[in-house]
C-alpha cells in the first residue's frame, strides 16, 4: 500500500526542546516525512 503524495494527519509529540506538532512545522517551511519499517533492527 503506498501512501505517496497522502497527506498526513496533524500529530504532537514530546522532544527533547519541547513537543512537535506537525501543524506548526508545516507554517515555518515545506515538511518531508519519511517512515520506513525495522529501524534500528538488524537485517
């Protein structure tokens, strides 16, 4: 299932310099989210 040119859905999460929120990254500049499956695992 490819989620191409979809758009994603407004999310807040906590950082390390306070919460991001999706919304306000998209109103500073154009945004890139990138998911892939298995970060971090070996093979």
């Amino acid at each position: 299932m490819s989620l191409v040119g979809q758009k994603a859905p407004d999310f807040t999460l906590p950082g390390t310099h306070g919460d991001f929120s999706l919304q306000e990254a998209l109103i500073r500049s154009p945004l890139l989210l990138i998911f892939y499956p298995k970060d971090d695992t070996p093979g």
